[in-house]
C-alpha cells in the first residue's frame, strides 16, 4: 500500500464534502453516499465501504467533517463493534448483508454476551444452540444487553458443546431479534434509565450463514470484540461540532439520537463530566475553597494525563511500533476519572447533591452523574478484570490458577 | 544525536506524543552509559562520600555526550536542544540515580543564565558549564524552605557600583561544590534579582546538611557583605519563575524515570519470590497493585513528556502544566516507591536491598521545588480558577 499523507488526505476528503455535502438530502441518502464513496468509515477496506486509510488519519477526515458541518455515520453503539469483528473473521456474504446498513444505521446492534450466571466471566455462557439441521435453535437468556429493545441484531455467544473444555465449545451468530422466539424486557438501572434489558430466547432460529467464523471458535471472536469495546472506551469523544444545524438531514439526524442513541444518553454523566467541573465550582464559588481546588487539580491531572496517554498510544501505532503499556489502561484510567469526578463534583455541588430531577442543579445533570458513574469500573470488563489484563499480557506476571478445566458439563458454576 | 555540538535536525514545531528514532536513539545510548557508570554499587559508594560525584564520570559524560549543555544554544557550548531532550536526561538520570552534580549545574544555575542574563554575562558564564568545567548552584531557599519567589527575604544592595549580598540561604542542591552561585535576593525597592557570585570569594561560608536523600547533597550558605554581580537586569522576578518552571519539567521527568525503574524492579521481584508454593506475583493482591503502579506511573510519564513538549515549543500553557506535571510525578513516584518496598516484603525494608535509594529519592523529590500541594495551587491560579 502506498503511503499517503495528512495533506493528500485533508484535500481529497474537503473537495469530496464540497461536491456532495449538502443538507437538503435525506440522511438515509447521504449515508449511502458515504458508504458509497468510503468516507463515512474511510479505515475499513476499499472494497468493503471504505478507503484503506491509515486509522492515525481518521482523525484528519473528522475534522474536515466537523468543519464542513457534514453528518458522519452513527457514533457509538454496537454496529461498529460488530462491524469490526465481521471485517475480521466474516463472510463475503455476511459482510455484503450487514456492513452497509451498519453504515447507514439502518440496523441496529446489540450485544448479547452476558448472562445471568456468567458477566466478567464471558466464556462460562450457558445459553445453548443446536443444530436442528436445516437452522441454530437458541434457548436461554442474556442480561445486560444494552439497545436489545432498539436492535435489529445482536451478536451471539451461545455454547454448542458441552463436553468440550469451557472456551472450546462456544460459537459466535448474529440473531436477528425480530422474531417470535425472542422476548426483550428492559431493565431499569439505579440511575432510573432502562437502556439495557434481560433477552429471553425459546427456540429462536438462526440461520447456519448467520454462523460467525467457526462451530467452537465463538471465543476467539468474542476475543476480538472485547479487544475492540475497551479500545472504544478510552475516553476520545467525537470531534466539535459548530454551526446552525439548520436543514433537513441535521432534523434526521437529531431524531436518530433522540431514539437510537436514547439508551446512551445518560453515558457523558457516566464519564463523570469532567468539563463542567471548572465552570461549576465558578459558579459556586466552590472555586474558593482550598481542599476543592486541590480535588480539581487531581482530577484534571488525571484527565489530561490520560488524554496524553491515549495519543501516546496512537502516536506509536503510527509508528508501527508495538502496543506498548500506554495502550492497555484507558478503560481503568477511565474509572479512576469518573469516580473523581463524581466526588468533586459532590464536593463543589454541597448540600443540593442531595436532590435530584428538576430540583437539582443544571436540570438534573449533577444528580445524573453521581447515580451513573458507578457503571463505568463494571460496563465492558470490570476494574478488576482490567487488572488481570494489565498484570498477565502487559506486566507478564504469572496467570490465575484454574478451575474450570476439563468438559465444561463438569464445571462448577451458579 | 550522541555528541554535542550537531544542531537540531529539525527543531520541534509542535507537541509531539512520541519521541523521533534520534532521540529514542540517544536514549539508549546514555541508557547504556549510565547502565555502566552508575550501578548501585557506584550509587551507594558515591552517596556515601561528601562531594557526592565521581569528577571522573562528570568529565565523560560532560565531554563525550555533552549533557550539561544539552539544552543550551550552541553559541554558547551548548548542544542546541531544548526542553525534551533535557528531559530525557533527566528521565535517564532519575532512573540510573546518578549521583552527579547536573541538576544544580545544567537545569536550575545555566537555566537561570540563559533566562536572566546579559548577553556578555551569557558568553562569559555558560561555555564553562556547558563543558562541564564549572560546577553551580541556584541558591533561592532560605531557612523556612519556601520555594515561592515571591517568599525570598534574602537581602542584596548596591555597595561601591556593585551589590552585597547577605543571610542566609539554605536546601541550596550542590551548594556544597559548586565554583559559582547564582543567588536570589531581594533589592530595596522590593524587587527579587538574580546574581552570581564565586563560592569561594570573601563573606561566603557553605555548610554540607545531612541530607535523608543521600544522592542528593544539600548545603546552607552564609552570606555576609558578599560582592556578588547582577544577573541581567534589576527586575528577575519573571526569569527566575521560567527557571523553576523548566526545573519543574526536568524534576517530573527525572521522577517517572525513578518510578519505572522501581516499577521494574518490584514486577521481577514479584515474578521470582515464592510464597504458598506460588510466585507471589500470581495473588491477585499483588497483581493488581503492580497493575494499578503501572497505571501510575504511565499516566505520571504522559503528564512529564507533555509539560516538556508544551515547554519546547512555549506553548502558553506550559507553565500550569510544568506545575501539573510536577506534582502528578511527585505522587506516582512516592506511591510507587511505597508499594515497591510493599511487594519485596522485609527484604524491601533492609539497608542491602536498593529499593530505599529511590524511595528517598521519591521523598527528597516530592518537596524540592515545593510539595503537590504548592504545585496543585498553582496549576489552579494558573487556569485562573
Ligand atoms: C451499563 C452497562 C451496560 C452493559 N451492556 C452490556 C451489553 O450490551 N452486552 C453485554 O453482553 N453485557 C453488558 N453489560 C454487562 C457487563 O459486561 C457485565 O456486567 C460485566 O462484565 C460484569 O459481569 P457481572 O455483572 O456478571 O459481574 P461478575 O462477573 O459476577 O463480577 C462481580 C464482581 O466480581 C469481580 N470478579 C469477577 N471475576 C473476577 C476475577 N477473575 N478476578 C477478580 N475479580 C473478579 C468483578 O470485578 C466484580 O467486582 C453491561 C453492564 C453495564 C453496567
């Protein structure tokens, strides 16, 4: 692949916005625009609705998006993580099925990994699948799943071997939701949302061309998702956006969050908003307080420091230089922030954070952010889980001994 | 990049999240160097004596990798790098725990010269420096250990055309061998200058104090009716505030060195010693600590490049974050220092054992330049909050 660069990039990416960005369209018709031309996700493959850039050039295309006021794809969710285990380990024929309406958010995704009795502890799934010879038949149920009552599909871990060991038995679908077989009921979270849901199957079908890579090979590709969701998680927001917002498309698109991205609207206060922190302790006169302003200065040293951590991490990938340490700690640099932040901001707010909704301070939001933020340390791999990780693969320190080896029928679980 | 006197390739435009092969490259040269010059052993018979550096060494690293100078313009001897290649140094140093007179000379004194100076004082004062053939101190301390400029009580007055300086002057690093003095004091009128002055001229008397950090020499300096010559102009307020900025920088980045040598070691410690038929580092107990120390210490070395970075291309917001980095440095490097003795066990607490050179390291370096706290507040008034 030739190289190409940040220049050649910016100036094909500003002249194709300046032909064909325009507010007037549907945007339904300018997602298939970007699928079309490979802009809207322009690190996926040529010939898979994308331009086979660099991912450190990205960020030159989001920007020149941004500045041209220009819709992207659909931000967030769980279509980009499944797109990205399809790019890796799909058929043609599930790529050509999925990856343009993931694009243009036609479909969405869920995530249907964990279940009552098996969360940190993914490969000890129980729900089953069996081949009735013409489809999958899937019986059991899943928990936690975020978007499940929006979703058109979810992506699958069911066990189709229990006499295999416990990691060997498992395989990887993509369900379609919608059918008669699959019941959804939300959950209501202690922050008062319900954007996940328990997902009850009884005999639901799936289709043998739905089967991601391999019968028993469902772990390694529940491996690539997980890898991809903690990358995801690193705390890098989209780019500003400025400008009216004025038309037609920017109307679609303000509906679209408003119902497919209503499940994650909560998650800003579950990052702990950091950048209302200054603001509020002016407003306060929080910003007084010598004990409060030494809480900022951690909390922002945190920030920052792990803001300059994930651009390490980038600025070496550019490099081609192996994933180093800096890699490895968003997801947990990301928890030690939020919980920071949710105690300045209860130092800053005093009394009134006892209140909630309306009667509390900027409509609601600080209530929001206390009652959320416990979510980011358990979401996508709990702390404890991102030490494992960080002491075994990065520190290389001796692994957990084992109990749960040998046939996985044998195997202690709740 | 491993010898002086070569310019910049190609001087830094704006903050750059990873270090160029050149200076990875004369990382690990000066990594070798130190590897060799200064082992524990060297460390430990150096720290023992009462200069506190083997003359030897400071020839060679002054002459063959021209580290006094690294920062310094090349006009005046220097190597004609900035603020991320002094960091790297230090970074190197703090984690070889050399014992040698740099910080005092290179970082605090020669940064106050090029900040203050005339640029005839300049000429006549840094090539000594740069070469290593000088060794000096910045004496702004005073008995009460205030590291605020604007704290300094030390008098000095104008006397026959020139100025005297008197009191006392104390926690001055080097101060103790240093050829030359470069003094902050308090003119009538108010404002805080800068000046130098001989160690050995008349009116000076220098005490060696017994420092817990033993790789870090500190000295108290009598000053009585001691000529001494202005630095630059009468109003060094603002020269002196860069100076300890950029040694905020260079002391942050010379403390996540520290760090991850001590990270290092307590992760081999933990993969070797066995306890319940086991390597201890396979509790999740100790696991997750080395976990969360690495995590610490990535976070502390992000906040150290970047203030370097910002500081190479004044970025005018570096002086909050040279204050921010200082003091996320300083708590990484006592929490890792901490746990490391944690993880060794009894082992970690014995004179024999290597890990309390850093741990007093981590301690001397928490409070020179001013504690966290002192840092965290002026990171706030910085951002004007
Ligand atoms: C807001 C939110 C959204 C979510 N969305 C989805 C989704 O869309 N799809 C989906 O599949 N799941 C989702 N989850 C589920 C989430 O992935 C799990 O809750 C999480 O992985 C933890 O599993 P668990 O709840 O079963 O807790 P458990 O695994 O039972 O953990 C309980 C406690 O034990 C600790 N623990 C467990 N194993 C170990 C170990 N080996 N070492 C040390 N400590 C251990 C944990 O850290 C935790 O503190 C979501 C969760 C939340 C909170």
């Amino acid at each position: 692949m030739s190289k190409i660069s940040e220049a050649e990039v910016r100036a094909e990416v500003r002249q194709w916005l300046a032909e064909n960005w325009n507010t007037n369209l549907s945007l339904l018709e300018w997602r298939n625009k970007l699928a079309d031309s490979g802009w809207g996700m322009p690190q996926w493959p040529k010939e898979w609705y994308g331009r086979g850039l660099p991912v450190a050039l990205v960020r030159v295309v989001e920007e020149e998006f941004a500045a041209a006021g220009a819709v992207g794809v659909l931000r967030g969710g769980i279509g980009r993580l499944a797109a990205a285990v399809l790019l890796e380990h799909g058929t043609d024929y599930q790529k050509k099925k999925f990856l343009r309406r993931i694009i243009t958010a036609e479909d969405t995704w869920c995530q249907l990994f964990s279940e009552p009795g098996s969360g940190s502890d993914l490969a000890g799934a129980t729900t089953r699948a069996d081949f009735d010879g013409t489809n999958w038949i899937i019986n059991g149920q899943k928990v936690w799943t975020t978007s499940a009552h929006h979703a058109k599909y979810g992506t699958l871990l069911a066990r189709t071997d229990w006499d295999a060991p416990k990691h060997e038995g498992l395989t990887y679908f993509i369900l379609d939701l919608k059918q008669p077989g699959v019941e959804v009921r939300p959950l209501r979270q202690m922050n008062g949302h319900a954007s996940f849901n328990q997902v009850f199957f009884t005999d639901a079908k799936v289709p043998p061309e739905h089967l991601v890579s391999t019968v028993g090979n469902g772990w390694q590709v529940a491996v690539t998702t997980l890898a991809f969701e903690r990358r995801f998680a690193d705390g890098t927001g989209a780019p500003s956006r400025r400008g009216p917002r004025e038309g037609r498309i920017y109307e679609e698109e303000r509906a679209e969050t408003a119902t497919v991205m209503e499940p994650y609207k909560w998650y800003p206060q579950r990052a702990g908003r950091v950048d209302l922190v200054i603001e509020r302790a002016k407003e306060t006169g929080a910003n007084r307080d010598p004990n409060v302003r030494q809480e900022i200065a951690r909390l922002m040293t945190l920030a920052r420091s792990a803001e300059w951590t994930a651009r390490r991490a980038r600025a070496a990938q550019r490099q081609g230089k192996p994933q180093g340490p800096e890699g490895s700690l968003g997801k947990l640099a990301a928890s030690h922030i939020a919980r920071a932040a949710a105690r300045v901001h209860t130092m800053i707010t005093g009394t009134a954070a006892m209140l909630t909704g309306t009667d509390s301070p900027r409509g609601g939001t600080i209530a929001e952010i206390l009652v959320s933020v416990p979510a980011v340390s358990i979401a996508g791999g709990t702390d404890e889980i991102q030490r494992n990780i960080i002491a075994e693969r990065v520190l290389d320190l001796p692994k957990e001994p084992r109990f749960d080896t040998g046939p996985f029928r044998n195997v202690r679980r709740n | 990049m491993s010898t002086a006197n070569q310019p910049p390739s190609r001087p830094a435009q704006r903050i750059q999240y990873a270090f160029t092969e050149e200076q990875e490259q004369f990382r690990s040269t000066l990594r070798r160097f130190l590897e060799d010059k200064s082992p524990p052993t060297e460390v430990r018979r150096l720290m023992a004596t009462a200069e506190g550096y083997d003359p030897a060494v400071w020839r060679q690293l002054s002459e063959h990798l021209g580290l006094p100078g690294i920062h310094l313009p090349q006009e005046y001897g220097g190597a004609g790098f900035g603020m991320v290649e002094l960091g790297i140094v230090t970074e190197e140093l703090g984690r070889a725990l050399l014992c040698a007179p740099f910080f005092s000379t290179a970082v605090l004194a020669a940064n106050a010269i090029m900040n203050a100076a005339t640029e005839e004082q300049k000429a006549a004062l840094l090539p000594d420096l740069a070469a290593g053939a000088h060794l000096a101190a910045l004496a702004l301390t005073e008995l009460d250990g205030n590291w605020d400029p604007d704290a300094i009580q030390f008098r000095a007055s104008a006397s026959g055309g020139g100025y005297v300086l008197d009191g006392t002057k104390s926690y001055v690093v080097d101060g103790h061998i240093a050829n030359l003095l470069v003094v902050a004091a308090r003119l009538a009128g108010d404002k805080v200058a800068l000046f130098t002055t001989p160690s050995d001229g008349g009116g000076i008397t220098r005490e060696l104090l017994q420092s817990m950090d033993p790789t870090r020499k500190l000295a108290r300096i009598d000053f009585k009716s001691a000529r001494a010559q202005l630095l630059g102009g009468e109003d060094g307020r603002a020269a002196l505030g860069r100076t300890l900025d950029q040694a905020a920088v260079a002391l942050a980045n010379e403390m996540v060195g520290g760090a991850q040598k001590l990270l290092e070691s307590a992760v081999s410690y933990a993969k070797m010693r066995v306890q319940f038929g086991r390597p201890i580092g396979s509790f999740q107990a100790i696991k997750h600590k080395l976990a969360d120390m690495l995590v610490d210490v990535e976070l502390a070395k992000s906040a150290a490049y970047y203030a370097a970075q910002a500081a190479a291309v004044e970025d005018p917001e570096w002086p909050a974050l040279a204050s921010m980095a200082k003091a996320a440095a300083s708590d990484a490097y006592v929490r890792t220092a901490a746990e490391t003795i944690q993880i060794h066990g009894g082992i970690g607490f014995t004179w024999d054992n290597d890990t309390h050179l850093w741990f007093k390291r981590a301690k001397s370096s928490e409070v020179f330049l001013g504690q966290p706290n002192y840092h965290r507040e002026l990171l706030m008034q910085r951002w004007e909050v």
